[in-house]
C-alpha cells in the first residue's frame, strides 16, 4: 500500500500566528515546526498500522522544507522545496498510490476558522471559485487526486476545513486540531491531537477508501478574485482567460491539469 501525505502548517494542532509558521522568526516557528513534525509522523505511524509499505511526504508549506526527516519512519520518501510541477502541494502524485491524506491543511481565503486562513497567497488572491464552488487548498488539491482516481481518505486541520471536507466529501475522515474564533483558536493537546490522527488514519485506511475517490465533472469554470486590479489585469493576459471585472479574472477548461497550471502561472 502506497500513501501519499501532503502536510502544511497554519492547521497543525494550535498554530495561531504567522510568526508560528514563518522559518524566520526562530524563536516561534521551531516549536511549531517540530509540532508539525510529529503530526506528520502520527499519520505516518497510523498509515503503517495498517499496513503502508511506502509513504511519501511532501512538505507544503512555505518554503518546502519544514519537516524533520529524521524524526520519520524509514519506509518515507520526503519531497521538500517546490519543483515548479503545477501540482504544487500534492507534487509526484498519480495513480500509483492507493490514497492521499492531508495533514495541517486551512480554512479558505475569505472564510473565518482559522486566523491564517487563506487560498495559496495571503497577499494575492481574496477568493478562488471551481464550477461556483469556493475553493480551498483542500479542495484544489483533492481534485488532483479526483482526476488519478486517487481516493482522499483522511484530512486534518481547524474545523472549519473539517466542516468543508464533510460537504465535499462526506466519507473522508476529518480530524478537528483547532477551533478558529476571530484572531484567537481553541485547540486540543497536542498529544492528545496525535494520537488521535494515528488510530483515525489506521482506521480510514483499514475500511472502505474507494467511496473517498471524487468524479469529475467534464468541465471547469475557474474564477479568481485577487486583492489587485494589477495582478488580475495581468492574470488575464495567460491565454484563454477572460477579465470578468477588474479585480476577478476567468478561465475555462476540460482538462483539471489547465486550472493547476493557470494558478501555477498566474499567483
Ligand atoms: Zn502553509
């Protein structure tokens, strides 16, 4: 069984600041890097409880290269720092694995749930929208694994993400790190938290994952508002979009590669 595992930060058990997420600022961030560091390890440790013989990592927030190696099952592959590859956050991923988990992913860009929520860029985009649906990191990336076939069987994060995972995808587990109220959250223990993500991934993996796979619809409407008219006016100049008013540019295409590679290219 091969598993793959994408892992960002500003959803890891009681992440409430930039400063706890940004390389930096050392005397915060390290703390929440390790924290990150053994969430990651915890659904490591449930994938090989129930029986992974090779999962790869890839560390998605920020600059890449987050994650303490050492402190990982020797049966991982690490993928740190950004290749270009469109598929960004779920990098190297196709159907050769038998599922993707998401660990310490965020609420939306425009959303409440988490004082860092955002989509992609904080300082870019206000809000991304596929086929009228507001989209999350979680979302973008799920429909990656949607297109390989690859089931979504596990995410954690705040619980507002939670929240939007059970409307998009009702049978993948979810696991609640924080609760986001304004500038502040509410969280559990971080033990408590990693124990918790090692017996639901080991659980997710033992059932039924094919019922986590996402259909396709045979086409998609991208629509991204960004906080600039320039960067939208710019955004609307890669071939095929369309500059719907000065701040929101869309982009229509077939193939769900086009949109990976429209954000690739455009934020
Ligand atoms: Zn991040």
């Amino acid at each position: 069984m091969k598993i793959y595992i994408s892992a960002d930060m500003e959803g890891i058990t009681g992440v409430t600041h930039w400063n706890e997420v940004e390389h930096n600022k050392p005397s915060q961030y390290t703390q929440f890097q390790e924290r990150m560091t053994k969430e990651v390890l915890a659904a490591c440790n449930g994938a090989n409880d129930a029986g992974a013989t090779e999962i790869w990592v890839k560390d998605a927030h920020y600059s890449g290269r987050n994650i303490l190696s050492e402190y990982l099952p020797k049966n991982v592959k690490l993928i740190r720092g950004w290749s270009g590859h469109p598929y960004s956050m779920v990098q190297e991923l196709d159907s050769s694995f038998d599922a993707l988990m998401m660990v310490g992913y965020h609420s939306m860009a425009g959303q409440g749930g988490n004082p860092l929520a955002h989509t992609m860029s904080s300082s870019k985009l206000d809000s991304v929208y596929i086929n009228d649906q507001q989209t999350s990191e979680f979302f973008l990336h799920g429909n990656v694994a949607g297109k390989h076939g690859v089931p979504l069987v596990f995410v954690s994060g705040d619980a507002g993400l939670c929240e939007e995972v059970k409307e998009v995808s009702p049978n993948t587990t979810t696991h609640a790190t924080m609760v986001g109220v304004g500038d502040s959250t509410i969280s559990i223990q971080p033990e408590e938290s990693r124990n918790m993500i090692q017996k639901k991934v080991a659980d997710t993996l033992k059932g039924d994952t094919k019922s986590c796979i996402w259909k396709h619809p045979g086409s998609f409407v991208l629509r991204i508002r960004y906080i600039k008219q320039q960067s939208a006016y710019r955004a609307s100049q890669y071939n095929g979009a369309t500059l719907i008013d000065a701040k929101t540019v869309q982009f229509d295409t077939d193939n769900y590669d086009e949109i990976m590679r429209f954000m690739l290219f455009t934020v």
